[in-house]
C-alpha cells in the first residue's frame, strides 16, 4: 500500500503502482526523500498535521515513524511560531535520542510544503493496551515501572525536556528486551497552547496533567512526575484518571487509595502520595527523590550514569554487566560449535539421501518427517511459521490476500480488517455488516472486496479507500460460498437453496441461477478463463458448469461426504477437491476422471489453496494442521503445526512464498518459504 500525504485526505491509502490518490486526487509520494516510504496513517495531530507510518530504504526497509507539520491557520506570525516549535522538537530528538529508550531522529526535511520529521519506531505495545489484556498490575509490577521510568525522566529533565504528556498511551514496552520507551515528545499540544490561544491554555491530557499544566499552561520537571503518579494510579487501578477529573476535578487525586482493589505497601503507597500531590511546592520536585524514597537505604542517582543499563546498583532485576558478558561469550562460543556440528551433519545427511533417492517426496527413511528431497527440475522448499498475530474474535473463517504481497483481510466478529503482513498490526477495520461476516473474496487487482455475512447481505468495498461500495440486492438466507471471476466482474454465490447464484459486480445486478444440486452448494472456483465454474455440495459431487449458457458440462462423483472446498490450478487442466472423507482428490477437469486420491488428514479437509504456478497445493483440516502436497507427484512434503483450532482458511500470495493460515482459535499464522 502507499499512503496519500494530503492531511484532508479522508482515506489515504492506496494500492501500489498508483500515480493519484483514488480518494482525494493528489499526486502520490512513492518515496519520501528517495528514502522513505509512508504505508499507514497513525494519528492525525488536531489540525497540525498527521503522524505516519513508513520504511526506511536506507535501513532495510526498517520501520520508521514521520510526522508532518502541515497547519490549517494562516496567519504568518503563527505559521511561523508553528515551524520553529516544529523544529526544536526534531532538536529535542536529536539531543535525546541518545538515550536507549527515547526514540532516535532520523531525518528532519522540507518537502513539497511540508515539514517531516522522521524517528525510530518502537516496536512494542503501549501500556494501556496491556493493562486492557492485564486489567491490572500489581503493586511489584508498578514498582518495577517506576524504576525503569524515573531514570528516563532523569535524563530528559536535565538537559532542560519537560515531556508534558506522561500516560499510559505514551509509554511503551519494547518487545525486544521488555524495556519501557517513553515516546512522543511532540509539539502537537505546545502549538495548540502557544499559536492558537496564548494564554490560559492547558499543556498535556487531563486527568493525568498537574493542575499547573491545566490552569496555568506552566510545566516543571514536578509536573511530569504528578503524571507518572497518576499512569501509576490507573495501571494500579483499572480506573482512568480522565473520568475521574471529568467528574470531581482533583479530588481524586487526594482519595486515590479508595480505589485499590488490593492492599499495597506502605512504602509504595507514600511514594504515589507525594506524586499525587496538588500542590507543585509539596509535590516530588526530581526523578531523584523519588528513587531515594523507593531505595532509602541507596544512594542517589546524582552520582550515577544517564542511562538505565548503568544502574544496576537500584535496578536489582538487571543482570550484572560482568555476568552479562561472560554469559554471552559462552553463548557465542555454543552457537558456533553447534553451526561447525550442524554443517557436518547436514552434509553427511546429504550424501545419505542422495545415495537413498532422487525423487521428491518425503522420506520414510528418515527421522525427520519434514525433510525434502529436490525433485529433477521442481525445487520445492520447506515452509516456516514467521508471524503469529491474534484477531479479536475467535472465529476467523476467512482470509484474503492483496496481490501485493503487503496485507491480508480477514473477518473479524461482524467487522473486516486489514492486517500489515510485515508487522501483524491493524490497518483499518470495514464496517456495516450487523452479523458475523463468514467468508470473503478479493478481486485480483486488489481494488475491491466482497464479504458474505450472517446479517443475510452481501457487501462491496473499495480496499483503497475503506468504503463500502453497495449492498447486492437480493435476498441471501445462509452463503455458504463464493468466488470472483478472474476479470473482477462476476461474482458466483453459493449456499442452503442448492443453487448457485451469479451477479455482475459492475452494476450489482443478478446474472442467473444455476441449478442442479440437490444439496446446499459449500464451495464455488473459478476456471482462469473465466468460462466455467466448478461447484461442490453436500450431495458429495462436483459439478462443472458453462458460464455462458449456464448449463451442466459434466459431473464429479467419488467424495463419499459433502465436498467443502474445491480448486482449480492455473493450467485449467486440474481441479483439487477436499471432503469431509478426510480426503483430497484430483480430477482431470476436461474428461471428468479422478487422477489420485490424497490420504493423511485425521479428520474433514476444511480448506485448499494452490500455488500460482500450480507446483504446491495446500490443505488444512480439522485435525489443526496444514499439509503441503507435491501436485505433480501427490506426494506429501511438509505438515505445519501452530493452530490450537480447527483450520479455517487458507490462502497463498501471488508468488507462492508466502501461505497465510486462520483457526477457530483468534490467530493468524503467516508461514514463508526458507530460501
């Protein structure tokens, strides 16, 4: 995807290989600087701009996070006021930065009238977000919080940075290491404050500012610290500090402790006290105070090093330095003899298959069932499990593709959403449906998408600009099926009636009924012409139909229970067939005869998919696995093992490196292909 740079815009993204935005017009950026290319909007910043996220070339297309400075407002002086306090948060950065758990600035330029900032993406999850999976921490756990925050507040107040915005939102745990960043240094509020309404105007989030940010628009070094007293509160809590102000201003912050659900100790509960504290003069006035409180018996971090790392005298948890580095020398030293033994024996394993068999296939003769043996002129690989991510329901039945490569979409409850491929992270979520959304379709370009739901409707969206497009007219008790024609412009539904129906995506009207079914229709392919399509039911047979005259050409019999899913290989000449029999067969599509019959699944083959270039089927079962077939040979290469639920879907991407996997069990798997 490639994201519009217009801060109006109402939906950015886009499909790559796009010259305008589909939404707005605007002329798209494909590289920002040559350098950086923006995929997804992350916040919009009240009118001064948006922040973005993007890949850095220059880094191996690591992630990165660039805010704009674009402001609404005209007025010269403000414009100008705007760009200077623009420019002393990229120096903010740039002199922090050097803190390990600060992100780092990257670049900072003028573009096409546009200010960007660019810094270090921190991978991780923010600390509201964990305490909704948590719903609450224990007294150790903001103890440990504590410790690892105050030196980083330590460091930025010295070199004169007050943060002004201390939440949970803004403070992240880096999956890396499970160290707390503290992001967001931004001037997105101070420009509110500053340029708009000189006076008067509060500086940070209600609830969790000091009532000298919000009365008077002043913050010291103390005011930061009443906000990470207040972040203290509600992950100790549960209960949001705004709802609380909303309702009796400060008073919460002198009954706190009322809203304990568990007894904390003394010594903790008379630290957040004095961070609670209304009044500035009363109220902790450095990191270093509070670090005496919580280490009475330690001495303070005057004499101490900036960064965390080098405090392990009031950080018990972290591991000596000296143990440190012996441990990893002694992990170096395994890695390296066990990469001498692994190359040894992979060789002679080598000289042992060679000497065994050329065939492709899986040997018996080996313990390692997974093991390939390269055919003559097909080289087939293994398949690896490279990202797991969790949706929000549980039963995720269907999954798509992007023929990019970058996203897929998948149902989610009565919602679609996109998924970032790379990162597992939420792009956007469809709305409109009012059931559980059971199966979607995309089209080949990747522009539209069609979803089947509960809610008896079928739905069009435009991907590029999250929108839906129109509701099919029609009435839809159970689908149970459908697919896309290879051209974008037909859509074949199948479900409970024993027919299958066909209607022009283009105008939304319907083309024809098929009937010959006695059963309810559970699967529907497409032939890559676009001139027949296949069908399996309930009745155990296939059915090969003439799109053209909606006629039978032929049927299928040799399932011995209802056939769930069907396919057909981009030659056009095969079509793959998965059944409740727990079996997979092969037909030849122009004479009707079955060519083989795949036996290894324990239980209802639920779901197939086919490589582009029809080398490797995919199968997925009740039985929670995924197994690889050669198709030429119908041997077995692979099964893939990680759902803890029954199989849902499968789907490949358009070069076949990439199979992504759903479970009745809230994941996502994504497996690639080793090199």
């Amino acid at each position: 995807m490639i994201c519009c740079l217009n801060p109006d815009c109402p939906y950015p993204l886009n499909p790559d290989g796009m010259d305008f935005c589909q939404t707005c017009n605007t002329p798209l950026v494909a590289l920002l600087r040559n350098r950086f290319h923006v995929t997804r909007v992350l916040s919009d910043e009240g009118g001064f701009g948006r922040t973005y996220l993007a890949e850095d070339l220059d880094k191996l297309n690591e992630r990165c996070v660039i805010k704009q400075l674009a402001p609404k407002f005209q007025d010269s002086w403000a414009l100008s006021k705007a760009m200077d306090l623009f420019h002393k948060e990229a120096q903010r950065l740039q002199q922090l930065g050097e803190h390990s758990q600060i992100p780092t600035l990257l670049a900072y330029f003028e573009e096409n009238n546009y200010l960007y900032l660019v810094q270090q993406f921190i991978d991780g999850q923010n600390l509201l977000k964990e305490l909704q999976q948590k719903r609450g921490y224990s007294a150790k756990e903001v103890r440990e919080i504590l410790l690892d925050l105050l030196p980083v507040l330590k460091f930025i107040h010295e070199r004169g940075v007050i943060h002004r915005d201390i939440k949970p939102q803004n403070i992240i745990r880096r999956k890396s290491d499970g160290r707390l960043c503290l992001i967001d240094f931004g001037s997105s509020k101070q420009l509110t404050a500053k340029v708009q309404i000189p006076m008067g105007t509060s500086i940070g989030s209600h609830g969790y500012s000091a009532i000298e940010q919000i009365r008077d628009g002043k913050a010291y070094p103390a005011s930061d610290l009443f906000s990470l007293g207040a972040t203290c509160f509600h992950l100790l809590t549960g209960v949001s500090p705004f709802k609380l102000w909303t309702e009796n201003g400060y008073a919460w912050a002198q009954d706190w402790r009322e809203f304990l659900k568990n007894p904390i100790s003394d010594e903790l509960a008379e630290v957040i006290d004095k961070l609670l504290e209304k009044d500035v003069k009363q109220r902790y006035q450095s990191a270093d105070q509070v670090l005496k409180d919580l280490f009475p018996k330690q001495t303070s971090l005057t004499k101490q090093a900036n960064t965390p790392t080098d405090l392990p005298q009031i950080q018990p948890t972290l591991v000596s330095r000296k143990y440190t580095l012996l441990r990893n020398f002694f992990l170096f030293c395994s890695v390296i003899l066990l990469l001498v033994l692994g190359q040894f024996f992979y060789r002679q394993s080598g000289r042992l298959e060679l000497s065994i068999s050329s065939s492709f296939g899986k040997s018996h003769h080996h313990a390692d069932s997974n093991k390939i043996i390269p055919q003559t002129e097909v080289t087939l690989r293994n398949f690896y499990l490279a990202n797991t991510f969790k949706s929000p329901d549980r039963s995720v039945l269907s999954v798509a593709f992007d023929p990019h490569g970058k996203t897929i979409v998948s149902n989610s409850g009565n919602t679609i959403k996109m998924w970032s491929l790379a990162t597992g992270q939420e792009i956007y979520t469809l709305k409109g449906h009012t059931g559980r959304v059971n199966i979607i379709a995309m089209t080949l370009d990747g522009q539209t998408l069609v979803s089947g739901s509960e809610d008896k409707t079928i739905k069009l969206w435009n991907l590029a600009r999250g929108q839906e497009i129109r509701t099919l007219d029609g009435y839809f008790n159970s689908v149970r099926a459908f697919a896309i024609s290879p051209d974008g412009k037909t859509l074949a539904i199948g479900g409970d009636g024993n027919t299958i129906k066909l209607w022009d995506l283009t105008t939304g009207q319907q083309i024809r009924t098929l009937r010959s079914h006695s059963s309810w229709v559970s699967s529907v392919a497409f032939s890559p012409d676009g001139q027949t399509l296949a069908s399996g039911s309930r009745d155990k047979t296939i059915k090969l139909w003439n799109l053209a005259n909606g006629e039978t050409i032929r049927t299928f019999t040799g399932h011995s229970q209802t056939v769930t899913s069907i396919a057909i290989t981009p030659d056009g000449n095969t079509l793959v067939s998965g059944s409740e029999d727990k079996t997979i067969k092969l037909w030849n599509l122009d004479t009707g005869q079955q060519i083989r019959t795949l036996r290894e699944h324990s239980d209802q083959v639920n779901a197939i998919a086919i490589t582009s270039d029809g080398h490797i089927l995919a199968s997925g079962s009740l039985d929670q696995t995924i197994k690889l077939w050669n198709l030429d040979t119908g041997e077995e290469i692979q099964t893939l093992e990680g759902h803890d639920g029954k199989i849902q879907s499968l789907t490949f991407s358009q070069d076949g490196k990439t199979l992504v996997s759903s479970a009745f069990e809230h994941t996502i798997k994504v497996w690639r292909m080793s090199d």
